[in-house]
C-alpha cells in the first residue's frame, strides 16, 4: 500500500527521481544535483532536509567516485534510511502504560487510537479527552463498540484532565495494559493548546509518576509542509515521544517522513495506511527509504 500510494502517478516523486537518477553520470554536474534539489523540495521534504541530504549525496558520491544511476540510487536510499531511523519500539511495559494521543483534527487520531486497540498486546481502553467535540466523543465511542475496548467519557464540555483523570483510575481497577488518551486537535492559538495539554499532563503525572509514558502525534502525510509545521509546534507544546504517519495511502509524496525526521527530532514509530485496523504498521525506516526511492 505504502509503495502503491508513493508511485501512484506517473508525475510523482518516485518516477521524477527515477527519471533524474537514470541520466545522472557525473558527481560533478551541477545541474543534475539542482534537480535533484527541486524534485525533493516539490516533494515536501523541504528546503533545510533537502540541503543536507544533497550535501551529503554530493560529497559522498564525488567520495566513491560513482559514476552510474543504479549506485547512486543506492546511496540515496542508504542516505535516507540513515536519516529516517529512530527507536521506533512503543514504552508499554507499565501497567497500565498510558499513551497520550495529539494532533490536529481531521489528522487521523482518533482512527489510530481504534486501530492501537488492535495492534497492541494486551487489554486497551479508551478516554475520550477531546471533550470540546461532542463527534469526537461520539466517534471513540464506535471505535470502543467496534473494537469491545472500554470507553471513559463525559460530556461535552467537560474538563479534558478530569477524563483523563478518571480513565487513569478506571485502568487501574480493571487491571487494563494500555490505555489511550485523546486530546482536542483544534488548531486554537498555541497558548490554549498548551494551557490543556499541560493540565492535562500534569494531572497524569501527579496521579502516576512517570505518565504518560508515551506522547504521539498523529501527522497526515497529505498535508505536507503544514505536517511538519504542526509536528513542530506540538513537540514543542507536547513533548512528543514518537509521531504516526497517516493516509501515506493517499499521497504520492511522502517526503514529509524526512523533513520531520530530520528537523522535529521525533521519531517515527507507526504509519498508517488506510482506514482499515489493519493499516496500522510499525515504521521501518529502508522499506520506507526503499519505497520513497522507488
Ligand atoms: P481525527 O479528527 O484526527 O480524530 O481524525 P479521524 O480519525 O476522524 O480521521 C479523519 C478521516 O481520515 C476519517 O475519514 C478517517 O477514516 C480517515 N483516515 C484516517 N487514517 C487514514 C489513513 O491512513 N488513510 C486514509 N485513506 N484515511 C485515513
């Protein structure tokens, strides 16, 4: 699906680099590294990542003295994995582990809590932090029918740390593994956002030292640069511990993985791939280098 969704048009990345790769002869020909330059850049790996990876390809390939397109390709693709790896292991080894999940709404997140219930060992259940949307509860709750994971909840409105506050109890007296907390995505000034998600963590921590253990963002791999500009605003807010990658299904790009690997400094532990539970992988940095490199 990942490969399926970054080669899907014949104008997309894979098939321009492809294109640029297969007439490259010469490290030194300024030209071909110009283009490679734009193909990255249109490709939302944007301008910083893409100075630093072409530096690095430049050097290295002059190093090597590589003469044909099918080593330099595998250079790129060596150059990328570097960039794109990171501990990509989720911390659920608490009891109850307590993942706190952001992002901006409409991102994917409370899809991907659904599809956690799954993917993770163990028993799961749901706090339905985003108190500011009655959908949003409405929706975790369907995710909670669909999956048989519990759902804490209050209404709309309520204090976003009193939910988390009682799932936390809640996990407790079940015995629960995981539990996943949502929080608001709405893209309010920086200052609000951090005012409830500070509270919000702050209640976590008092009622169990060391929670959250994880923090992840939900990033839509569609948006593009707003993905990283948004990735960098909640890392700074929240503290990230790992992002997950969504509807890479539905891009042709895709290298928005690198931009954010490189200047968000968070790993990329999950992508997902369509609306399915099933979607839901474990990042690994060379098949995506691999796919994104065709
Ligand atoms: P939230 O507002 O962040 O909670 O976002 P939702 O979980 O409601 O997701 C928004 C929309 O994106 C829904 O229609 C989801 O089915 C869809 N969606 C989520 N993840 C993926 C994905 O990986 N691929 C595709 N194609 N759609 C997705």
């Amino acid at each position: 699906r990942l490969r399926q969704g970054l080669s899907r048009s014949r104008e997309s990345f894979v098939g321009q680099l492809n294109a640029a790769v297969a007439e490259f002869k010469d490290a030194e020909d300024e030209e071909f590294w110009e283009r490679v330059e734009e193909i990255l850049v249109s490709s939302d790996v944007g301008v910083p990542t893409t100075a630093k990876l072409v530096a690095e390809l430049e050097q290295e390939a002059l190093r090597r003295n590589i003469t044909s397109g099918a080593e330099l390709k595998r250079l790129m693709v060596e150059h990328a994995t570097k960039m794109l790896e990171g501990p990509v292991e989720l911390d659920i080894s608490h009891k109850p582990t307590v993942i706190l999940m952001v992002g901006v709404n409409g991102t994917g997140k409370t899809t991907t809590i659904g599809k956690l219930s799954r993917f993770l060992p163990g028993t799961t259940m749901f706090a339905a932090g985003d108190t500011f949307r009655a959908a949003a509860i409405e929706q975790l709750q369907q995710w909670g029918e669909r999956t048989g994971t519990p759902v804490i909840a209050r209404d709309r409105g309520a204090d976003a740390a009193a939910v988390a506050h009682d799932s936390i109890q809640a996990a407790r007296r079940e015995g629960t593994d995981v539990l996943l907390i949502d929080t608001a995505g709405r893209l309010h000034t920086k200052v609000n956002l951090m005012a409830e998600l500070d509270k919000v963590h702050r209640v976590i921590g008092r009622q169990m030292p060391g929670a959250p253990h994880e923090v992840l963002m939900t990033v839509d791999a569609t948006t593009g640069q707003n993905g990283l500009r948004q990735a960098k605003m909640f890392q700074e807010v929240a503290g990230l511990t790992g992002i997950i990658l969504t509807k890479l299904d539905g891009t042709a790009k895709g290298g928005i993985a690198l931009a954010i690997a490189n200047e968000v400094g968070v790993p990329i532990k999950l992508v997902s791939v369509g609306e399915k539970v099933e979607d839901l992988h474990p990042f690994d940095a060379r098949e995506f280098a691999e796919a994104l490199f065709g």
